[in-house]
C-alpha cells in the first residue's frame, strides 16, 4: 500500500510540474502585467516590456485579450500592443483599428493612434488624418506623434500646417517637435 501511495504522490507531482511547464509563459506574462502596474521607474518599466516582448509569440490570445480589455491600464494594454506588432503586425493593425475607428473614449483612440504609428500603420492614414479634427488635444497630440514616424510624404506638410495653425500651443511644439526630428526644422 505504501508503494501505492508513494507512486500517486510522485505521479501528481509530475503532473503539477508539467501543467507549470505548460503555462510558463501565460503565468510569467500575468506576473509582469501585475509588475508593470505596480513599477514605477522607466528602466524597469522597459525591462518588463522587453520581457514581454521576447515571450510574445507564445502568447498570443492573451496579447488580444489584454489590448481588447479597455479596463487594462495604459501600460498593460501598450506593453501587449508592443509585442503583438514583434509578433504580427499585420495581425496587431486589425486589432488597433476599430479602436480607432469605433471608440467614443478619447484615451483609447489615442492610444490606438500611438500603437498604429509604433506599427508604422499606412493603412489607417486617412483615418488617423480625420482625426486632426478631433477637439481633443489628447488625440491631435497623438496624431502628430503618428505623423511624425510614418513615412507618407503628406506628413511633413500636415505636421507643418499644425505647427501654424493648432488652436493648443502643446500641440504646435509637438509638431514642430517631430519636424526638428525629421531634419525639417533644425534642432534648438
């Protein structure tokens, strides 16, 4: 009897090690979402981003899941954003868009606009360029980053049309921010 008991016990073990095996990077991806939330300090920060960067292509359900849940706090949702484009960006541009397109919460339509210009998105342009309209500084901010690292040639002229003409002081300096990056505009 005692034999049977002691092959049960390591029976389960076994079991217990090969289910954390399987879920290893489903557990670890948790755990460094909890520690994003809870980091403050920029190279940390990065350290988790780059973590869950490098696991993103076992993740990838998890990856939708969090950019999807809108309750995810900003950090979460662009550290998913980050490792979905590494993964697939095709895949993470037909994630990013309907938000773009579909949200009425100006932090997510912001977010979706930066998460598209990290893709480096041509595809939602005329969207995003629609979106300079927008009365919200919050998302005219996030369109001049977007123009800024997309290569389309009527960035330059938008950024330069901002820079003259935005009603928010905070989003002429941002443009003409990304035209001194772009060598328009020399650096001061």
């Amino acid at each position: 009897m005692k034999k049977y008991h002691k092959m049960i016990f390591i029976v389960t073990l076994l079991l217990i090690a090969w289910m954390i095996w399987i879920s290893r990077y489903s557990l670890r991806y948790q755990y460094d979402l909890w520690r994003l939330d809870h980091t403050t300090a920029g190279s940390d920060i990065e350290d988790l981003n780059n973590d869950i960067r490098a696991m993103g292509e076992h993740i990838v359900p998890q990856l939708e899941n969090t950019y999807k849940d809108i309750k995810k706090s900003n950090k979460q949702r662009s550290a998913a954003a980050w490792a979905l484009i590494k993964v697939d960006r095709s895949r993470a541009e037909s994630l990013f868009l309907p938000y773009l397109l579909e949200s009425n919460d100006e932090a997510i339509v912001a977010q979706a606009i930066y998460d598209l210009g990290r893709d480096d998105s041509i595809n939602a342009y005329p969207a995003i360029v629609k979106s300079l309209n927008s009365p919200k500084v919050h998302i005219r901010l996030a369109v001049v980053s977007y123009l800024g690292q997309v290569n389309m040639p009527r960035s330059i002229s938008l950024l330069q049309q901002i820079k003259e003409n935005d009603p928010s002081k905070d989003v002429q300096n941002a443009a003409t921010y990304r035209l001194q990056l772009l060598g328009v505009l020399p650096l001061r």
